[in-house]
C-alpha cells in the first residue's frame, strides 16, 4: 500500500455557512505586536594570506604593523657596516663605494631598509646585481611579490622570473655570476619562499583592524550606545504603517545620526517611547580586545611593545633596556643574517673571499656591553694579543707587535 502526502482531492458537500467562512482569507494577528529575529554571527572571516593582502593590510591599514615594519627596517639599515679579510679591515673598498651609492636613485640606507622591509612583509628579499663588462655597478631591490622562482631539476632555483606591466624578465641564475641574491626567513614547509612575521601576525592584526572599525562605528554614532523606539498603540497593539515606518527610519537617519547630531533632542509623537541600551561587557572588552592584539602582532615582529606605546606592558624595567633587548634579539640577528648572505655574493663579483659585518662598536644601543667585554677580554692576561683581536672580531695582525720591556726594578736602577 502506498501513502500519499498531500491531501485526498475528493470533495464533501458543505454547509452555506461552512461556504461563506471559507471565501474569507484568513489573516494571523499576535497580541504581543511585530517580533524581532536574533541571528548568531556566521562563520570567522579573515583576510587573504597573499603577499598583497598582508602588505595592504597589515603595513598600510595597521598602525601597528606599520611601526613594527618601519621601526626595524630603519634600524637594521641604519647600523655602520663594514668590510674586512683574514688579514685586514678595509676603509676604503669599491664594494664600499658600491654599499654607499648603490643606484642612481638610491643611497645605502635606502637600499637596505627596502630590502629588509621586504623580507619583514614577505618572507623573501632579492637583490639584483647589474654589471658591465664584468664589474659589478649597481644593486636594486626588486618587488618579492612580482618575483616568482624557477627549480630546477635538482630542486634547487636556475632562474627567477620578475613579472611587472603584463611583461616577464627572466634572470639566469646558472650564468657565472648569478644576478639574484635572494635572501627568505626560514620556513618549515616551503623549500624555496620564506614565512614572514607578516604572516604569523596574520589573525592579531584582523582583530586589531576589526576593533578599530568598530570604534570608528561608535564615533560616528556620537559614541552613544545604540536604542531602541518603541511604539505602543491604542489598545495595546503595537504597530506602524508602511508610511510611518518609513518616515521615522528617514528622520532618524536624517536628524539623530553621526558625530554632526549628538545631543540633540528627539521630538516623539504619541505612542513612541525611548528605550536607551548601554554598554555590554562584551563592548566594554573591546578595547582590551585591541591592545591585546596589539602586542600580538608586536611578540610577532620581535618589538618590545614598550617601544611602540601599547599599555599594560611591563616586562623590561625601563625604555633603556626594552631599546637593548629589540637591538640584540631582533635587529643584530636579521643584519648578521642579511650581511653574511650579501658579502657571500658580492665577493663572487670580485673574485675575492670578504666579511660583510655590522661595527658593533659603533652601535650606540650597545655601548654598554661593548665596554663591558673589552674591559673582560683586556683583562684576560692568559690570552695573547691575536686571540684577543679574534674574540673582539677584528682581523689578525700583519706584523708581530714588539714584546713588552721588563720592568725596571731597585737593583737594576742602582
């Protein structure tokens, strides 16, 4: 036997009274007036992960990210470098020269805080080698985002293809003289694009952003919390035509909305009542909700958030050692990584094994334990004059310094 869902079409003669109610539409009404839908937020959306995104995002949309990128861009770049061998400590060098006018357009500082900006914002840094008849002229930095790598069948890169203007240029890296120095930050699951802090204080810095909307929101709402009209009608009904529901929208909007109408008074016709809503402690989180997201995206960064003014932070004693601890855990690392990839690849443009290093002594954020360790290497009377120069980083001397005279003593005066 089969069952049917829909009703049997066969009729039943019917009353003139049963007939009459019937022609009349039926027509639902509620004594408690119009109800009012509560929907949950839906699923968590975040920004995209591309280098554009995060780049838009996280360094021109973010204050945060912004000083975090800028603060140590500009640090590293500004830290005095300097050139030497295994014999000597060179003042004056062509890749010196090189170092300090770079390009036409562009000084040292410029060059290196666009390429460690790079490496802070992608993960990649690359730095293009322009010769001529062999001799290395000028270095650029060029856009990790339009730069895309070209493995071989070895796995490792034989080319690199910069795509920019709907036009792709192709840099051979198995010529003599690779064109390409490609520095990346380590990345546990990509053997050829670093993963950048960028990337890592991906989430912080949509929480940061989302919280500054929704403070923008409330300022344009004369930073009032929102309320609610409520109609009570004659006998108790609780409704409003098309007509007058549209006017009242229009007139809120029009005379009791943003920054420009705060305190002005609300003219209610009958029936209308205001009913005023306060704050949520969720609302009232908010803006610990920013500040934690806040110093988020600086643990990502590796920037004491007492640099950057983010409050609630007191994990160094004062800004002194907060500026110490950014330079030796942050700033130093990055360099020494950046110049030891670097001076590996100019040196192949001179055919001459060189140390690019930063001049820690001319580092005014660590003059203090600069001092302190010449004072405990100086006196460190077990070690000879060459060990000490190879402690300090500096290179071993050519000729032999002259020993000691002995003290005089009484006898030998007499």
């Amino acid at each position: 036997m089969v069952f049917s869902l829909f009703k049997s079409t066969a009729t039943t003669p019917q009353t003139a009274s049963e007939t009459a109610v019937a022609a009349v539409p039926a027509q639902k009404a509620s004594a408690a007036g119009r109800m009012m839908a509560l929907q949950s937020a839906g699923r968590i959306t975040w920004s995209p992960r591309d280098a554009a995104s995060l780049a838009r995002n996280g360094f021109a949309g973010n204050p945060v990210g912004f000083r975090c990128v800028k603060l140590i861009a500009e640090a590293a770049a500004s830290l005095p470098l300097l050139l030497q061998d295994r014999l000597q400590r060179y003042e004056t060098h062509p890749l010196l020269e090189l170092l300090r006018r770079p390009n036409p357009v562009q000084g040292r500082a410029e060059l290196l805080e666009a390429l460690y900006a790079q490496i802070l914002l992608t993960g990649d840094g690359y730095l293009e080698a322009v010769g001529h008849e062999g001799e290395l002229c000028e270095l650029y930095v060029l856009r990790s985002d339009r730069m895309q790598l070209v493995p071989g069948a070895d796995g490792w890169p034989k080319a690199y293809d910069y795509a920019v203007n709907g036009r792709k240029h192709r840099f051979n890296m198995r010529a003599d003289l690779p064109p390409i120095c490609h520095i990346r930050a380590f990345h546990p699951q990509d053997d050829h694009y670093g993963l950048s802090p960028m990337q890592a204080a991906a989430q912080a810095l949509d929480v940061h952003n989302a919280a500054s909307r929704w403070s923008k929101a409330l300022l344009d709402n004369a930073a009032r919390p929102s309320g609610a009209l409520v109609y009570q009608g004659a006998d108790g009904q609780a409704g409003l035509s098309a007509d007058q529901y549209d006017r009242l929208q229009a007139e809120m909007a029009q005379y009791h909305q943003g920054a420009g109408n705060a305190g002005r008074p609300m003219l209610l016709e009958g029936g209308l009542d205001w009913k005023p809503m306060g704050f949520s402690p969720s609302d009232m989180e908010f803006q610990k909700t920013k500040d934690s997201a806040a110093r988020e995206i600086a643990l990502a960064f590796g920037v004491p958030p007492m640099l950057l003014g983010v409050p609630g932070d007191a994990t160094y004693a004062n800004y002194q050692e907060a500026n110490r601890a950014f330079y030796r855990l942050t700033v130093l690392p990055l360099v020494q990584k950046v110049c030891g990839r670097l001076g590996d690849f100019l040196s192949q443009h001179v055919t001459a094994s060189l140390d690019l290093r930063v001049d820690l002594d001319q580092v005014p954020a660590l003059a203090a334990e600069r001092d302190a360790q010449w004072q405990r290497i100086s006196d460190a009377a077990f070690l000879s004059i060459a060990e000490k120069r190879a402690l300090l980083g500096l290179p071993a001397l050519t000729v032999e310094e002259p020993a000691e005279a002995p003290k005089k003593g009484p006898d030998d005066e007499l």
